[in-house]
C-alpha cells in the first residue's frame, strides 16, 4: 500500500516525510551494517521508486559510501541518527527503521547475511526483558 510516513533524527533538527510503497524489510547482520548501526544488525526497509521530502533540516543531511561497493548511509551531522538514503543510482529509497516516527506498514521479512552475524548475537530471544532501564 502507498503510504505518507514521516520520520525526523534524534535532536530534531531533521524531519521527514516518505512518499512510496515497502516492499522489503531486511535485518542485515553483515559487517558493514553493524558497523553502521554499532548493533547487531541495521533494520532498513526498502522503498523502490520511493521519495523522500525533506520538512526541515536538509542542510542536516549528510551522506557516505563506501568506496568500491554499493554500500551507503545518509546520517544527521547533529546527532548522527541514520536517515533515509537514496540507492542504485536515485531508484531505491532505504529507510532505516528506527528513524520512523510512523509506523511502518510492513515488519520484517528475514534476516541477512545471518552467517556474517557478531558471535555475540545468537540466543538472544532467551535474555530477560526489562521493561525501562535496568536496575
């Protein structure tokens, strides 16, 4: 379904507004992500021939890729929360997840590079959950 989502950075300085369909939504365990994200794994949704709107705080955005592979991410120069990022030349929009402020239509589909995963992210599901901060 086609659907107007809108999204913004940590501090504010940034927000958003998604015009396109989800198809995808990947959890990617590769290297690169989890060196993009500092977790486990990055949670990007893929929006093909989606378009992203900048509301406020354009000037914000900042982008990097990766030299010799497909590998990109659009950030806030503020805060460094991870923003959405147009790929494959201008026809693939992801957006990572987390910096939606509406909900995503989709969940995720599967995860990636499961075998590139960090050694500490298996039996996870089997931890305690803590509603709020610890102790």
């Amino acid at each position: 379904m086609k659907q107007k989502t809108k999204g913004g950075c940590l501090c504010g300085g940034i927000t958003f507004e998604i015009d396109g369909v989800f198809e995808y939504f990947f959890l990617c365990h590769c290297s690169r992500c989890r060196k993009d994200t500092g977790s486990a794994h990055a949670s990007n949704i893929f929006a093909p021939g989606g378009k992203v709107s900048w509301l406020s705080g354009q000037a914000l955005v900042r982008s990097f890729r990766l030299t010799g592979t497909r590998h990109g991410k659009s950030f806030c120069a503020t805060c460094g929360s991870a923003l959405p990022d147009l790929q494959m030349d201008g026809t693939l929009l992801v957006v990572p997840a987390g910096c939606l402020d509406t909900p995503p239509d989709i969940r995720p589909q599967a995860r990636i590079s499961w075998e590139s995963r960090a050694c500490w992210d298996d039996g996870l599901s089997d931890l305690p959950k803590v509603e709020g901060l610890p102790g």
